[in-house]
C-alpha cells in the first residue's frame, strides 16, 4: 500500500477499517489539529472530524504523517 499525499476532505470512509490519520475541528475560531483514529472502533459522531487519509498499518504511522501534514504548519 502506497503512502497518501494529501489529505481527503469529508467524512471517514465507511467500509474501511484501520488507522486513519485526521483533522479535527471543534470551533473555526480554534484551527484544526491533527490526530489519528482507528476504525471503526474509535470511531464516534462526537468527533469534529473534516479530513482524512489512511489507513495506515499503525497507530504511530497515522499520527506522524497527520502531523506532518498538518494544514496549519508542521508542530
């Protein structure tokens, strides 16, 4: 399986289980922060999720690229 490049704007896919790197937004006026979820068991409506790419094998491996591409600048 090939790395993504970029981020997928919406909704995390449904039928796809494993580590999904994401951007989170609770409130506009806070910015958006990156983070990983694993589906579908961490998966709930309560989270502020807008973008997604994945999966990837690990939990680590999700994170680390989600920080790296964070669309507020690397932390």
């Amino acid at each position: 399986m090939s790395e993504p490049t970029e981020w997928c704007w919406g909704s995390l896919p449904g039928n796809a289980a494993g580590w999904y790197a994401v951007v989170m937004c609770y409130d506009p006026a806070e910015g958006m922060f990156p983070g990983c979820v694993m589906t579908p068991a961490s998966w709930s409506t309560d989270r502020a999720i807008v973008g997604h790419a994945g999966p990837f094998p690990t939990e680590p491996d999700a994170l680390r690229w989600a920080e790296a591409h964070d669309p507020e600048g690397p932390l």
